[in-house]
C-alpha cells in the first residue's frame, strides 16, 4: 500500500472515530439535556446514553432538577415608620419545566433576586419594624406565594423562602437591647414578688397550724389540769368526811359530858381574841369570879355525872343512826350548855356588887368609863350565851 492511500485510510478512520464520540451523549442521574439542532430546539434527553447527529445536533443546556438554594446578600429595606433594615433571604426552589427554564429567562437566578428584593421592599414597607420583627412567618408566606407566581412561566417552583436576618441600626437595636432588659428585669422582679408572696402564705398557714395546734394543747393541757384538780378535791373531801366521821365516832363512843365542852369553849377565847379583824379587845373586871363560878358549876356537874370508879370491862358502842344521834345530841347539848351558862352568868352578877371598888383599886385607877382614849369604846359585860 502506498503513501497516499495509507493517509486516505487514516483520515477516514479519524473520521469514523470523531463521528462515534461526537454522536454518544451521557446524561447524568436529576439532569436533563435540551438539544438543539441547527441552532433549534429539537428535543430533551432523560439521564442515560443517547445519540445525536454530529455536526447538527448539540446538548445546548445541562438542566439540574434537584431542588436548588440560593442565598442573596442583604438587602437595605425601609419599613414604614422610616427605619432602614438589613434583610438576607434564602430561595429554596426546582425546576420543573427545563425548556421554558432554558429559554424563557435568560439568568433566571438574577431575575428571582431581583424579584425577590422588589418583593421584600412592598411587604416590609407596609409595617413597622416591630411588625416585620415578629412577623417573619407571615412575611415569609406572603414572599413565597408572590415568586410562585412570578417564577411559574419560567419553569419553575419556589417551594420556600426563608429570612435569615433582619437587621435594624445600631442605635434601634441599643434601644431594643434595653427595653428587653427591661423587660426582663420587670419579670425577674414579678418572679421574685410571687415568690416572696408564696412563702409568706405558707409561712403565714404554718403559724396559723402551729397556733392552732398551741391552743388545742393549751386547752388539752387545762381540761386535763382541771380533771386533777377535781380528783384531788374531791380526795381531800373524802379525806375530811371520813376525819369526821372518825372524831364524830371517836366523841360519842366516849360519850363527853357537859364540863368538858364549857372547858374547850374556855380554850377557844384566846383564839378568838387573836383574830385579824379585832381591833379592841377589853377584858371585863368580873371575869376572874365568872371563871371561878363557872368552875364551881363544872365541878358539881363532873361530880355528879362522873363515877368514881368505873366497873366492868369497855364494851365499844352500839352502831347507831349517825344523822338522828347527831340531831339529838346537838339538841341536848344545845340545852345543857344554855342552862349552865345562864347559871354561870347569875353566879358571876351575885359576886359583881361587892367585888368591884377592889378590882378598880387593884387596876390603880378611878376614872370613869367615858375617859378612855379615842377609838376605844366600853364594852358591856359579855353575853357568854353567843
């Protein structure tokens, strides 16, 4: 083989080669080739391998169907109380219609960016910074709804729109900064009163239980004190009833006779003239003879009525009627005791006459009765009868 037709022969194989490489296309996994030939849409090609005409037909655009994101820089937004804001959005949006993505915009990014800022500019100039603070959800749905629109004869969706910051000045965001630590100190304060308000009530409930419990045992404790002080009075009773009973027993089994209680009446003067409440005690001239008188009785009276000699053995009493034995014999002594005193009371006028100018001149003194000190009155003759 010749020269020439050697190179004959390498020229069509390069051919062959350049036509087999420029006829395959691979489109790749959420791609979409748009063919164009001779410069006209021709038709689309899925992911896989497909062949073209060479030299006619060319992939003019690689289209990606996943969703895309796209962040814009911030955007200087004047709301409606005349405040410049600072506000970076993000785009999250899919192309759903690759020829009219293709053909429809030329930069379909700038164009949503662009419409995206006008967007912002006539939702945030409708409301005021403290509006477009809280109101981000709204604001965000209001922007979405409009690029829809807008974005859906391009081929394609914007599924969401999100703001990522909005920044006021610097001097709005000191101003914001105070009042929300204002606020928070109001809260902090609110939360400290209430605490403070709760531990008094329960400090006020638990002195209310402890006072009440105090009183209950204050109560306990008195009806308790008042329980033994009745027993005890009620023992001291008993005690003193059964000591009468003994001496009542005791008196008449010894069975006393009339001298014996003039001599204990006797004994109880000096006890009586000891009393607090007297203030004047005047012992009369004549009580000496009375006294003798009176002896003179209760000595015929013990001689008369007490044996001389006692025969036989003590027998003890007979049980008897307490109550009627002691009315009968508070009777009868009641009797024998008027009697000897009246008796006495006569013995003690007869030896008055002519014992008197003795007994003043023994005492050293013969003034008159009317000549006794104030507060000192004479006393008549005593009445042994009370």
């Amino acid at each position: 083989m010749d020269l020439a037709s050697l190179i004959v022969v390498l020229a069509v194989a390069l051919a062959v080669i350049f036509f087999i490489a420029n006829s395959v296309r691979v489109i790749r996994q959420q791609r979409v080739g748009v063919v164009e030939r001779l410069g006209k849409f021709k038709r689309t090609l899925e992911p896989g391998p497909h062949l073209v005409v060479p030299l006619f037909d060319k992939v003019r655009y690689n289209m990606d169907m996943r969703e895309n994101v796209v962040p814009f820089p911030p955007q200087g937004v004047i709301t409606e109380d005349n405040l410049m804001v600072n506000i970076d959005s993000v785009i999250y949006f899919q192309i759903i219609d690759p020829v009219r993505a293709a053909y429809e915009a030329q930069d379909y990014i700038k164009a949503i960016e662009q419409l995206t800022m006008t967007t912002l500019r006539n939702i945030i100039g409708g409301l005021d910074l403290e509006e477009a603070l809280t109101s981000r959800e709204e604001i965000n749905q209001q922007l979405r709804v409009v690029l829809d629109e807008a974005t859906g004869k391009w081929g394609i969706k914007v599924n969401r729109v999100e703001l990522r910051a909005i920044d006021p000045p610097a001097t709005i965001r000191d101003a914001m900064e105070k009042g929300a630590r204002a606020e928070r100190d109001k809260r902090a304060v609110i939360l400290l009163a209430e605490g403070q308000r709760q531990s008094q009530i329960l400090s006020a409930g638990g002195e209310k239980e402890s006072a009440i419990l105090r009183a209950q045992g204050d109560r306990e404790a008195a009806v308790l004190r008042a329980q033994a002080d009745r027993q005890a009075k009620m023992l001291r009773a008993e005690g003193e009833a059964q000591a009468i009973t003994t001496v009542f027993n005791a008196i008449h089994a010894g069975q006393p006779d009339q001298a014996l209680l003039a001599y204990q009446y006797m004994q109880m003067l000096p006890a009586i003239a000891r009393g607090d409440a007297n203030k004047v005690w005047v012992v009369p001239s004549e009580l000496n003879d009375a006294l003798k008188g009176l002896g003179s009785v209760a000595g015929k009276v013990a001689s008369s009525a007490i044996p001389s000699a006692a025969e036989g053995e003590f027998t003890a009493p007979p049980k008897i009627d307490v109550q009627k034995e002691v009315e009968k014999q508070n009777a009868e002594e009641e009797e024998a005791l008027r009697r000897t005193v009246e008796e006495a009371i006569q013995e003690a006028h007869e030896l008055e006459r002519p014992s008197r100018p003795d007994i003043q001149g023994a005492l050293g003194t013969s003034e008159p009765a009317s000549a006794l000190p104030n507060g000192y009155e004479q006393e008549s003759q005593p009445n042994l009868t009370q």
